[in-house]
C-alpha cells in the first residue's frame, strides 16, 4: 500500500501546514497503548460488574432466583430489572420518521419480557470482574419462551408472530418520501407506465456488526451527588443530556469523558443500556463501578448495521436515459429502536439517486421489529446502502439494454457545469466533475488492458474469469444546518463549537466539540491552527472529549467534524487574531488599520522587518499587564459554526475481479479509486481513511455478515466466524484525488471518513456478477462466499 510520504527534507517541506501530510501526533500515546483508554482506569474502592444475559431470544421472565448469586465469594449486590424499574427510563430514540412510529421503549435491563438473545436480565457487582462473571452462571431465570419472528418478509405478514407483545405489528413505521405530484406517487407511477424499459431488482444488505477494536467499556465515580462517567463513547455531550434525561442525575451533576476511543464505525453513537446500569448501580452503591464487555458480548450485544432488503425499480428509454426510480425498503430495527435505529434508512431516502439526473423518484421504507440486537449507525449508516441499490441497478440496466455499464453512468450523470444541482431527493449537490475521477480512475486501473484480459479469458473458455466493477458514487456529510435537523427532532448532527486560548509562553489550547476516536483530530485541528495563528505545527495541544473542559459539542460522527468542527476552530482562530491585533496595535502604538498579519507575526504596513510575534502579545499581557482599556487581558476566543449545507464528497471507484469459475473463490486483482474531498487538510490522513473505509466496504462485499439461527442465536459471535479482513487480506489500493472546494465551508472540504466504505461495495460485487454475466449470473448475494459464487454461476438464482 502506497502511504503518502511524510517530506523529509526541509526543502520539501510544504509552507503551509494545510496539506501537509504530518505524521499523527496522537498515535505514539495509541499505539502503544500508553493512554486512557476506560478500561485502563482504576479507582480507589472501585466494584465491577457483568450482566447475566438472556439466552432465548423472546421469552417472559416467570422467575429470576438471585439468592446464589448473592452469595457467591466477592459480590455485593444483584440488580434485576424489576429491582431498578422506577430508575432506569427507557434508551433514547431521537427521530420519530413518522408522527405515528412505534416505539416499544428500552428498558437498560429487561423486566418482563426479553426480545433478543444477550438483552441484559440482571447485573452482578462483584469485588473484581471475574467474581462479578463467576457469579453470573448463578442466577436462575425461567422464561416462558415464546415464538421468535427473525425474517422481515416474514415479520411483516400479517400472521406473523409478534417481536413485542404490546404492538400490533411488526411494522415501527411506513416513511414515504416522494418527490413529486405532493407525494402521490402519481409522476413515478407515470414514468414507469411511459417507460420502454424497466429493470427491477431484490438486494439483500446483510446485517454487520461495527467490530471496534477497543470494546466498549464504562467507569463511573460518584462523589457525593456529583458523577464522572468515563466511557468508551463517540458521543460524551450527547450522552452526558440522554443519560441525566433517562436517570434523573441532574445534568450539571454528571461529568462525561470519553478519553482514548480505540474505534467506533458508528458503533458507539448512541447511549447504551450498559452506561445507563453503570451509572445507576454507582447511585445506588455510592463506589466507583466498572465494566468492560468481553469480545463475544460485544459481538452479541453492541448494536448491528446495515439489514435492509431493498426492493428497487429502474424506469429508462431504450438509448439508456434514466426516467425514474422506485425503492422500497424492509429495514431491520432488531428488538428496540436505539438512538437513530429508525432514522438510518430514511436518511438513505435521499441518496438512492446518486450521482445522477432523472425527473421521478418515489421511496417507502418499513422499519420492522424482529427478535435481533437493534440496528443502529455503522460506518456510513443509509448512505452505502444507497449507493449498493443504485451502483448495482445502473449495472444491470445497462445488461438489459446491451450496454456499457460506463456509457449509461455517463449518460445520466451530473455534468461539472451543472453544479450547484439540485437533485430529484431536493439536496443540492455542491460542486465536482464526476467525469474527471472516473477517468483519473480508468487509467490508475489500466482499464483498457483489463478489459482486453477479460475479453481473451471468456473466448478462451478460461476457469479464471475477469470482471471489472463500477462504482460512482456521492454522499451528504456533515449533517446540517440545525434548524432542519431541529425541526426533525433529529438529536445529532447541526453545529460544532470550538475555543483556542494562547497561554502566557505562546503555546495554543485549542478545545474542540468533536470527539475523535480514530481520525487523527489532534494532527489536524493543529494543522489548521498553526496556520492560521502562524505558530509552529508543535505548540498548539487539542483538547477533547471532557464535558468539564470543552461543555459545548456535538461530536463526530457523519464525517462530519472538519467541515463543521474544523471550521468551529478556524473561526476561533480568526477571532484570535482580531482580539491580539487590537493588543497588538496598542503596543506597537500604530492604527489597527495599519497593522498586516503574517506568518504569526503583526508588523505596521511597509516595515515588514519589524514587529510583533502573537505568541509575544500572549506573554505581554500576562507578564506586563500591557494592554488596551477595555479589553480583557487573554487571547482567547470561541466559536460555532452550523453550515447551510452538507458537503458532498464524490468519487469512482473501480475494482478488477477474479473469479475462479471452478471453485467459486474470487480474488481482487486490482482496486483504484479517485475521490474528490475537497480541500484536504492531511493527505496521510485522508488516504488512512479511504483505506480503512476500502477495507470495510470491501469487507461487506467479500466477508462479513452477522448470522442468526432459526432460534434466534447468533452464530457469527466470535471473530473465527465473523470475518474482519486483516491487512493481509486485502489488495493494494490506487488511490488518488480530485479537488472541487466545498462552498458550505471556508476550508472548502468535503468529510471523507466514510467514502471508502460508501463506494467499495458495489464496485466489488459488480466485479464479480461481471466476470460471470455471460454465464447467466446476474446477481450474487453479499457477503460473496465460493459457495454462494459457485451456487450462482452453476445454479443460477443469487446463491444465497
Ligand atoms: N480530513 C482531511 N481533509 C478532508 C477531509 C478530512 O484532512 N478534506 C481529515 C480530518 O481532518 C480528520 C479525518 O480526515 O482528521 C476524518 O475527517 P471527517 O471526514 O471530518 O470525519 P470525522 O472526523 O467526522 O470522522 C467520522 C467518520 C465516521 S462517520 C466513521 S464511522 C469513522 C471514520 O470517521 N469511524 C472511524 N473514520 C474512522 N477512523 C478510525 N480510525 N476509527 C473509527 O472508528
């Protein structure tokens, strides 16, 4: 894999810090683990806890006996649900898509009723962890088990069995976005009667798990009224308001910190039951708790994502225009809706067109309840789902009409001239050529070599079949501005703060409301305040993830934190400079006005040898006391930004494929891609993030899938069965970038933290139906296993 070197040379060294491909300053203290990461706390007195977990998947709870338990070496209390029920709320669910959706609520620990396999039914607080999971085998629980509803076709019948006793159906809610004639659905059903083609299909977006490498751990310290809760969380100011709104502590009484995160995919975006218990059970006892989830508990129990069956119709003329799209959604919520469960899909709604033009567009989607862990966000969340359908859809139209999958992408396409544009979902796509990356990406593949590779492999009848796979894509990051969201009750999302103070010695903090827990924030917000302020890359130190230090924030998730945090700093850092002019204007005794800004440095208008460095100004005012009347003596400053629009980074991703015709097996043979992120602040950090996201998407494509049985188990709870790719089985990626600013922020960036993940699915899984189309394959579905590769090509059907 080609890492964009860090120069070496001082001649290569970049002026400018934007753009800058700096080497993380954060990951020595990560790698190594010489850090905080939750688990690594240890308070004075400080008592531990493990859940005992439900084995059935639906059942009543007749009778749970806790006696053993309670006396069992090392333990001090034994919570059931009933012990905590006036205490422990229901868990957060932030978008109601629908006025009249479904919300069974969520109690932390179940009561009566248990509706997956690992909802939590007790917790044991023990000396140490092990005698708290030692005394877990010793609580007996009976369950009148009851029927178990897992399929969603099935789930949404009308006989079907019920997830939860107290619904009608299965159905959470029915979300209609329709775009034209006031949401009749009337334009779309006419392009479709008008239509000379229509290609329709059935795709099945497998359930994953997040699969974070640092489990999800809680500490919480009680001193007196007031409570510290550490968590292995993305999100500690939105947690720290769900958590005092579903305990009743009091939300200046509770310190959340989210310290080291080692990963999160989206995983640890909403409030879990398990930081709900710590904190209770701390109430309760008055000591510091904590617990730390094992491997399989965290597999078992920490949210999915993805899980919809997506039903999709492509209406088009025989010369391949597209006229109109219809998407219809099964969306698998699992047992209870978490913090943005039912909002994931319908935020997908309005990505299905992609990166194209076509005048009709209908979509409905059902949330549906089955007897699984809840679905929330994994990396991307709606938007790789999206794309999946519509990469996939332009693949098999142009099939049905005989042509090349590139010339109807190029035919339905937004053209550069045609930015901004205003899509038929009604966002307005900012600004890229998607013609450009596309052919930046043919010739990093070697396109034309391929395709004469795969033309002399079928007419030679060879075992080992070529296929190449297309994938255009775009997406809407940094979800804004707040007032649409408000008016959603989205709960996520909107504006981002941020606050720079330069200490007396010229050094800068710089605290932000984004929460990294992986995308290198620390390197970067320094980049663009040393820029800015024109101090050295060295002394700016970014502060984060503390309620008690940075109190205003809405952290990172969406790719969202440099477009909205990143501006929230260069915005701090603009007020900086303002406040330290006026100092510095009063003690370089010249006019504000006459006064230039460069490299850190305030000099009077046409004697640039001389003047002020901003860190001296810090040291004046602190040391002398020398500033103007009316000022305050620090150079600090605070901002928020809330941008008028999303960013919407772009790309083409290609992928070259394998397929071993005999055996099923399939191999990447290559994979390039061009994305367009707009400016981009660390290119070392960027490429890291198009690989980790590649190595994701192409993961849902090739590997992963979480696995229930009929009984409502999942098998796949253990990472010899759910198979994360290791860097050794995964190609070398040829990536490059394509520059088009962002108007919706002053840096000009796009978020690139999902893209990798958003376009590499469908690139692959085209591969492969490609190399194997003239053999009648015309779907195989995901993960793409031999077996089901094989079943495909000698079997015909999706191999599933
Ligand atoms: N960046 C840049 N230039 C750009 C865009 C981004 O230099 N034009 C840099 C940013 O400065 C930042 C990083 O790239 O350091 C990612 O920025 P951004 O796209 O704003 O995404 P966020 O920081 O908001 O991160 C969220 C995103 C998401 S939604 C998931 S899921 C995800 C991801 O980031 N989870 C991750 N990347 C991850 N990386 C790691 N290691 N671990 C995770 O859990």
């Amino acid at each position: 894999m080609t890492l964009v070197e860090e120069p070496t040379t001082a001649d290569a060294v970049p002026e400018k810090e934007i753009g800058k491909a700096r080497r993380r300053k954060e990951d020595a203290r990560l790698i190594t683990g010489r850090t905080t990461w939750t688990d690594n706390m240890v308070l004075p007195g400080m008592l531990h806890m493990a859940f005992v977990r439900s084995p059935v998947a639906h059942g009543k709870i007749t009778q749970i006996d806790v006696s053993a338990a309670q006396q069992a070496p090392g333990v001090i209390a034994v919570f059931t649900g009933r012990d905590v029920a006036d205490e422990q709320g229901s868990l957060p669910c932030a978008w109601p898509v629908t006025p009249d959706m479904v919300n069974p609520g969520h109690p932390s620990i179940a009561v009566d009723e248990v509706n997956h396999v690992g909802e939590a039914v007790a917790v044991i607080v023990a000396r140490s962890k092990v005698a708290a999971q030692d005394a877990v085998e010793l609580v007996d629980v009976d369950y009148d088990v009851l029927p178990v509803v897992l399929d969603m076709e099935e789930a949404v019948k009308a006989d079907a069995h019920l997830c939860h006793d107290h619904t009608s159906s299965n159905t959470s809610y029915h979300f209609v976005f329709d775009a034209g004639d006031a949401g009749t659905g009337a334009d779309t059903e006419q392009a479709f009667a008008d239509a000379e083609v229509v290609v329709s299909r059935r795709f099945v977006q497998q359930r994953l798990i997040p699969a974070f490498m640092e489990p999800r751990s809680v500490v919480v310290q009680p001193q007196g009224d007031n409570y510290t809760l550490w968590s292995s969380t993305q999100i500690p100011h939105i947690l720290r308001v769900m958590l005092a709104m579903v305990t009743g502590v009091p939300e200046h009484k509770l310190r959340v910190i989210a310290p080291d995160v080692g990963g999160g995919f989206g995983g640890k975006i909403t409030p879990t039951p398990e930081e709900v218990v710590t904190l209770l059970v701390a109430r309760r006892l008055g000591k510091p708790i904590k617990w730390t989830e094992t491997r399989s508990e965290s597999l078992m129990t920490a949210h999915h994502g993805r899980d919809q069956i997506q039903y999709i119709d492509v209406a088009a003329d025989r010369e391949g225009n597209v006229k109109g799209l219809r998407v219809r959604l099964l969306a698998d919520m699992g047992a209870y809706l978490r913090l943005i469960t039912p909002g994931i899909p319908a935020l997908g709604a309005f990505m299905f067109p992609g990166i194209y033009k076509f005048p009709a567009y209908r979509f409905e989607c059902d949330g549906v309840f089955t007897n699984k862990v809840p679905t929330d966000a994994y990396r991307g969340a709606g938007r790789p789902e999206a794309t999946f359908a519509i990469e996939r859809i332009m693949d098999e139209l142009a099939d049905e009409l005989g042509m090349d999958p590139l010339e109807v992408r190029k035919k339905n396409w937004i053209n550069a001239e045609e930015f901004p544009f205003t899509t038929v979902a009604g966002l307005q796509y900012d600004s890229g050529d998607y013609e450009k990356a596309t052919q930046d990406a043919l010739d990093l593949l070697g396109y034309d070599e391929l395709r004469a590779e795969q033309k002399r492999r079928r007419e030679s009848n060879d075992p080992l079949q070529l296929g190449i796979g297309f994938s255009t894509f775009t997406e809407m990051c940094g979800l804004a501005p707040s007032r649409v969201l408000g008016s959603l009750s989205f709960g996520a999302g909107g504006w981002e703060s941020a606050s720079i103070r330069m200490l007396p010695t010229g050094k800068v903090e710089v605290v932000t409301g984004s929460t990294p827990h992986g995308q290198g924030h620390e390197t970067a917000w320094s980049q663009l305040v040393a820029d800015h302020l024109g101090v050295p890359f060295e002394d700016v130190e970014v502060l984060h993830g503390d309620t008690a230090i940075s109190s205003k924030g809405l952290d990172t998730y969406g790719s969202r934190s440099l477009v909205v945090g990143g501006t929230a700093v260069v915005k701090a850092a603009e007020k900086v400079v303002a406040k330290a002019r006026r100092i510095a204007a009063h003690l370089l005794e010249a006019s504000e006005d006459d006064l230039e800004f460069s490299g850190g440095k305030f000099s009077v208008r046409g004697t640039p040898g001389t003047g002020l460095g901003i860190q001296e100004i810090a040291l004046a005012i602190f040391a002398a006391h020398d500033y103007p009347e009316g000022i305050e003596p620090s150079i600090d400053a605070e901002a928020t930004f809330d941008p008028e629009n999303f960013s919407f980074p772009h790309g083409t991703h290609l992928c070259a494929m394998e397929v071993d015709t005999e055996t099923g097996f399939v191999k990447i043979r290559k994979y390039a891609c061009v994305d367009d992120v707009g400016t981009i602040v660390n290119p070392l950090i960027v490429e890291g993030q198009v690989h980790g996201g590649l190595a994701q998407g192409i993961a849902q494509a090739l590997y992963e899938e979480a696995v229930y049985d009929a009984d409502g188990n999942l098998t796949t709870g253990t990472f010899v069965d759910y198979l994360v790719p290791a860097a050794s089985d995964l190609p070398h990626f040829d990536t490059g970038n394509t520059v088009h600013t962002a108007p919706s922020n002053p840096i000009g960036a796009k978020g690139v933290g999902e893209a990798g993940c958003i376009a590499s699915t469908p690139a692959v899984v085209n591969a492969a139906i490609d190399a194997v189309r003239h053999l009648g394959v015309s779907d195989i579905r995901m993960p793409l296993t031999p077996e089901r590769v094989w079943r495909a090509i000698h079997e015909g059907g999706d191999g599933g």
